[in-house]
C-alpha cells in the first residue's frame, strides 16, 4: 500500500468512526435534555481533532525517512544502524515517530536524516514553533505566564494537559542566539533634526554582591505627532506620538556603541544638522552627548536640555503639595530666566522651614545647576521628552512590577528580547531564523561575516562604523 492509500484509509477509518458515533448511534428520537450531550460531542471532537493532526504529522515525518532510505544515495554511501523514537512537543500537540540511524561512508558521520532534513535541533523536546512562541510571550510576561500562555495553545483546546514549566521557559529564552541586524542593509534616511531621551532602570541582581543591575536606555526618534489635545479628564494633557521612534539599552554599558550604531546605519548622517539629547541630568547622561562621536560632522549641533518631569518633580520636593503658590512662583522665576529672583526665594522658603532644608538646598542646586539645559527645553516647544513612561512601560512592566533578581547572564539576554518587541520586531520570525546557519534578512540576503558575536555587512555593502584606535573623529 503506498503513502496516499495508507493516508486515505487512515482518515476514512478514523472520521467514519466518529460520524457514527455522533450520527447513527445515539438517541435523538426522544425527549431528553443533558449538557453532556453537548460536552461528549464536543470533547470527543476535540480529541479526533488532536488525534487527526498530530498522526498527519507522524505520517509525514516517518514517510521523509522512508523516501531516503530507498534513494540511490542512501543505498551507496548511508548504512542503516536501526529505528529510533523520539517525541516532540508541538503546537499541535505531542507527536511521537520513528526514524533511523545512518552512517554515512562518504563524509564519515552519523545522522538522523528525518531531523537533519528538517533541521529539528538535536535531543529537544520542544520543537522551535514552541520555542519562538515561549521567546515571544516572555518578551512580556514572567516565565511562568509564559509557559502558562503557551501550553493553553498546545494540542487539546478542551482538555489541556500539557504544561510548560517555568524553568523550561527559561531555558528556551538562554539559547536564544539573538542576531543583531543593526548592520543590516537598508535606505538610510534623510532628516536634519534627531531626538535621543536617556535614562536608566536599577534591576535586582543576584549574584553581584547586592548591587543592583543599571539599565542605561536611550529612545531615539526624529519628531513628535499630536494625537489628541481634547481632555479625556480634567487633568488629562495632549498626547504625543513619536516618529520614528527605536529603543536601545544596555547592562553592560555599551548604550554609546549601541545608539551611534543606529544612528549611522539607519540615518544618513551627512544629511544630520541638529542632535537633540534630553533627560534628567544625571552625571552620566550629562556626559553622554559630550562624546566626540556624535560629531558627525563640524557643523553638526548637539543639544542637550532638562526634561519637564523632573524639573516638575524637583520644584514639587522643594516646595511640597503644601504650598502650591510657592511652586507656582519659583516656576515662573524658571520660565522667565530670573536665576536671581528664584534663589532668593527658595533661600526664604529654606529659612522658614528649617526642619526640611537639605532637601530645599538639594533641589534648588540641582534646578540652579542645570539651569541652562533648563531654559533650553523650556525654550523649544519642538523638544518632547516622555523618557520617564518609557522606563515604565518598556523596563519596569517586566522586571521591577514584581519582586525578582536576575543574574547578569539572564537580564541581559531578557533585555534583549524586550527591545525586540518594543522596536516592532516579529520575535518568532527572529527565533525561527536563528536556527539556520546563516541569517535570512530579507529575501535577498546580503553577504555578512560574523565576528563579536554580530554579524557584520561586507565592506563592498556598507561600511562598517569603528571605533578607531587612534581617536580620530569619524568625519576627518
């Protein structure tokens, strides 16, 4: 019997099987009500369901084996050493199949052709459609939830019995080889201005001595788009959506080699005239934009400026819910640029709270010290900065909303996979492509050479951004 009667005679045994259970054996002729009725009908469909598919999917797998063993090249070159089983998990529930062993004379190796020919990873049981969806739910939810979301998809849509474990999760997500295309071939684009809001996340770490993991992230984005300015609440504010926006992070401290990365591969930076940095003035984020690097060009500007929410934040600790007019008076010394009228108030304010002056002298010096980025971003209505709901939508949801420590191996491969998701990248089309031996960016592939763990452009396509040894500016 061949493979299609073999198939045919399966599906008609089967289905034939079941219709009559369903369509000449029961009693419909009287008059009696159960929602057992409904439940039998229903549980038994499910289970031809899951059993229909998952034998389709034996047959098919087994029938591959069968092909090759009866070709030409097997019987020159490939000895059969016997059957093996072996079970996987997939989306459509748990298959179980038989495949031999072979020893091919010619280039001297063993292999399952059945596996290798659908390029199955040896010795998993989850096969990469289970694995790119745990990837992909995990790039939001904890571990658990993300074995929990996935198994509800597995086989049986009824009864469910399958469960992916939290630590088998975890494990998925690890050997995750994610592909940077940072280097990918593409249009760079032409725009004269560019947006960069820093900030950092502190993570718990284990492993490290109590100190806590820092998140550096930076958005990059070339404007803003007004999306509503009618109030939804009375305190409600226009919205903003940003242009263009992509997210870049690092726990390693490479967020400068990361942002200038993207910039000079997604941006034509002749074309660049302004750069436009905005945050919370920490050291660190002060000193971001002062690298020569960003200078792609002499006559390039780069900015930076205060953002709104912790200058908003630092009047409000100064001066308390309590005291609204005395916030409302330093503000205006801000917005007029009256750096003299502003200290003299807080130093009367200071002296009438006596019990509260190191935080009057701490945020008034941290307003006076950054009084310039101040006024730049006061001064510039096209300066936008939302970096604050950015950490707290992209960083906190997933590692800080809930009590947890990471180790540095682990945060640092999650935090990989949250910025894919948040920079619109189809995580479960990435894992997929990251299980053959070369990467597929397009359905023209360029020639790349892997080096540092990236895969890098050949200089004939585009080239390659270095950071020389001899500090050379990239422009001279």
């Amino acid at each position: 019997m061949d493979i299609i009667s073999h198939f045919n005679h399966f599906v008609e045994e089967n289905f034939n099987k079941f219709l009559k259970n369903y369509f000449f054996h029961s009693n419909y002729w009287n008059k009696s009500s159960s929602i057992n009725n409904y439940i039998s009908f229903m549980t038994d469909l499910d289970s031809f369901n899951y059993n229909f598919i998952t034998n389709i999917i034996k047959t098919y797998f087994e029938y591959i084996d069968n092909v090759f063993f009866h070709s030409s090249y097997r019987k020159q070159f490939c000895e059969s050493k016997g059957f093996y089983q072996r079970t996987i998990l997939t989306l459509f529930g748990e298959v179980t199949y038989k495949r031999r062993y072979y020893y091919d004379k010619k280039y001297n190796d063993h292999f399952f052709f059945t596996d290798f020919f659908l390029n199955l990873p040896k010795r998993k049981y989850f096969d990469p459609f289970i694995c790119s969806e745990i990837c992909n739910e995990s790039s939001m939810n904890s571990y658990a939830k993300a074995g929990r979301i996935v198994s509800d998809k597995v086989g049986k849509r009824i009864n469910n019995s399958f469960h992916i474990s939290r630590a088998s999760s975890r494990n998925i997500v690890m050997n995750f080889h994610i592909i940077d295309d940072t280097f990918q071939e593409r249009d760079l684009k032409r725009v004269e201005r560019l947006y960069i809001m820093l900030d950092e996340k502190f993570v718990g770490s284990q492993f490290n001595d109590g100190k806590d993991h820092m998140i550096k992230a930076a958005v990059t984005f070339e404007n803003s788009k007004l999306v509503y300015n009618y109030k939804k609440k009375p305190n409600s504010m226009n919205r903003f959506k940003l242009i263009g926006s992509h997210t870049c992070a690092s726990v390693d401290d490479y967020l400068l080699q990361d942002v200038l990365n993207y910039i000079y591969y997604h941006y034509d930076v002749d074309f660049l005239k302004e750069l436009n940095f905005m945050g919370d003035c920490a050291l660190w984020i002060k000193n971001f934009p002062q690298s020569k690097w960003f200078k792609f060009d002499h006559d390039i500007q780069v900015k930076f400026s205060m953002d709104g929410f912790h200058f908003s934040q630092a009047l409000k600790l100064l001066t308390t819910n309590e005291h609204n007019d005395v916030y409302q008076a330093l503000y205006d010394y801000v917005l007029h640029n009256d750096k003299q009228g502003f200290l003299s108030m807080c130093n009367d304010f200071k002296n009438m709270f006596k019990e509260r002056q190191d935080t009057i002298i701490a945020k008034r010096d941290y307003i006076l010290n950054n009084w310039e980025e101040r006024q730049l971003y006061q001064n510039n209505p096209y300066m936008k900065c939302s970096m604050e709901s950015h950490i707290s939508h992209i960083f906190a949801d997933l590692f800080t909303s809930r009590p947890k420590a990471y180790s540095k191996k682990g945060i640092r491969q999650l935090l990989k996979l949250r910025l894919l998701k948040v920079n619109n990248v189809n995580i479960k089309e990435k894992y997929l492509q990251s299980l053959d031996p070369l990467p597929i960016f397009s359905s023209n592939p360029i020639c790349t050479v892997f080096e540092n763990n990236h895969y890098y452009p050949l200089p004939n396509i585009i080239k390659p951004f270095v950071f020389p040894s001899d500090n050379t500016f990239p422009f001279i």
